[in-house]
C-alpha cells in the first residue's frame, strides 16, 4: 500500500517543527523521491544529502525549494541511491547502519 502511494507523488514536503523520527525520510527515499524538509538537526541527522533543506519559519524559503529545477530534484535522488544502498535488504541495511555506529 505504501508503494501505491509513492508512485502517485513526485516527493513529499515535511516542514516538521520537532520530531524525533519519521518513517517518512526512509520511505521516501526507499521509493525515490525528492524529501523538501525543514532545515532543522534531527532532519539533517537522517536525510544528510538527500534532502533538499528549508526554513520552517519562512514560507519564501519553502516557495524557492518548490520552484527548484526537476534536475536538482533528480540530484538529490541519485545522491539518496548512492547513500543508501537499494540493492540491499532492509535488514542487511539496518545491520550495516548498527555497525557504523558502534
């Protein structure tokens, strides 16, 4: 169900004040599309390159992010396939990422 919603979106906008962590960055990138989210640290901590950051304070800034060339969109999700490796399982990723942390 969740892959039926993707391929109906281009990307998803998460302009989150605070959260501790969303399913949404991991899917979003897992199904690629563009992440538009609010440069803040705990989206920068999860997304790093992938995601195209924005000041959740500042509609004029969310507004430059959206009108933003589809090739910088593109970008960004080829740096997402290159960050997180697709061709892998979820649980040999998950491993990978307990063993970089350790």
């Amino acid at each position: 169900e969740i892959s039926d919603f993707y391929d109906k979106i281009d990307g998803v906008i998460l302009p989150s004040l605070a959260e501790s962590y969303s399913g949404n960055y991991v899917e979003a990138v897992m199904e690629q599309k563009v992440i538009i989210t609010s440069n803040l640290n705990f989206a920068t901590e999860v997304c790093g390159n992938c995601a195209i950051y924005f000041n959740p304070y500042s509609v004029k800034d969310l507004y430059n992010c959206l009108n933003m060339s589809t090739d910088y969109f593109n970008e960004k999700i080829q740096i997402a396939n290159k960050e997180f490796d697709m061709s892998n399982s979820w649980d040999r990723n998950i491993s990978n990422f307990l063993e970089s942390i350790k």
